[in-house]
C-alpha cells in the first residue's frame, strides 16, 4: 500500500473490526501483497462480501469498480472519483465511520452476492461516466 493509500487507516479499521468478537474471524485480504493471475483476482473479488478503499488520491479506483461488478459491497472514502459512482451511503468521512459501514456491511446476512449488482442498481453513473469518456452505455 502506498502512502496515498492510507495504509494506517486500513490497519486502524482492520485492527477495530478484528477485536471485535463477532467478527474476528474475518479476512482482510490485501490483494497487491499477493501474486494473483487476473483470473485469480477477480475469483477472489467474487467470493468477498465487501471492497475497500482508504485512498487520499484516486483518479477512478478500478478495484472498486471490480469488486463492486462482482458483487462486492463498496466502502470508500466521500471524495475523490467516488462521488461518480459509489452510494453515498458507502462512503464515510472518518475511519470511525468507514468501521461502522465495514460493521454494517458485514452484519448484513442478506447481502446480495450475485455479481455486478451494485453496478446494475446504480448504473446511472457507469453511464454517466462512458458517455463522459465518449462511449455510448451499450459499448460495453
């Protein structure tokens, strides 16, 4: 994790959560430290509940799109490129806050795995941002 990451803020929100009893056997998986094929990648992605991102500095956040097109739950920070695309209710302002959105995420037993569902309810902004780029919504 680079610096722009915020590397300290994911190991405070990892640290809060894994004390937590009801969640310590949760997995956190950060995905650079392993090798992973594409394929590989994207199967991990597909099995996980929740896609998270602590940067200060993103110019879109594709891991976010990623997981979030497998299925994934998006919590991100309120800023940067992910007012585009990410709910407002997934995004946070404080580590506090992103803590109680991964607790909240976690908790929710009828999460809804079957993939690209966050992309299809709210694929407005996918839209939004292809015709912005100047691609026609049906391009992909």
């Amino acid at each position: 994790l680079s610096e722009d990451k915020n590397p300290h803020y994911y190991k405070m929100i990892k640290d809060t959560i894994l004390r937590n009893p009801q969640f310590k056997s949760t997995k956190f998986v950060e995905t650079h430290k392993l090798k992973l094929s594409k394929e590989e990648y994207y199967d991990l992605l597909a099995k996980a509940k929740v896609v998270l991102s602590t940067a200060e500095h993103e110019n879109f956040g594709i891991g976010i799109i990623e997981g979030m097109t497998l299925g994934c739950i998006p919590i991100t920070p309120d800023a940067l490129s992910y007012y585009d695309y990410v709910p407002e209710s997934n995004r946070y302002a404080t580590v506090e806050e992103a803590v109680e959105l991964l607790i909240k995420a976690l908790d929710n037993h009828s999460h809804i795995i079957s993939g690209g569902y966050y992309v299809k309810k709210y694929d407005y902004s996918i839209d939004a941002m292809l015709d912005a780029m100047g691609y026609p919504s049906d391009y992909v």
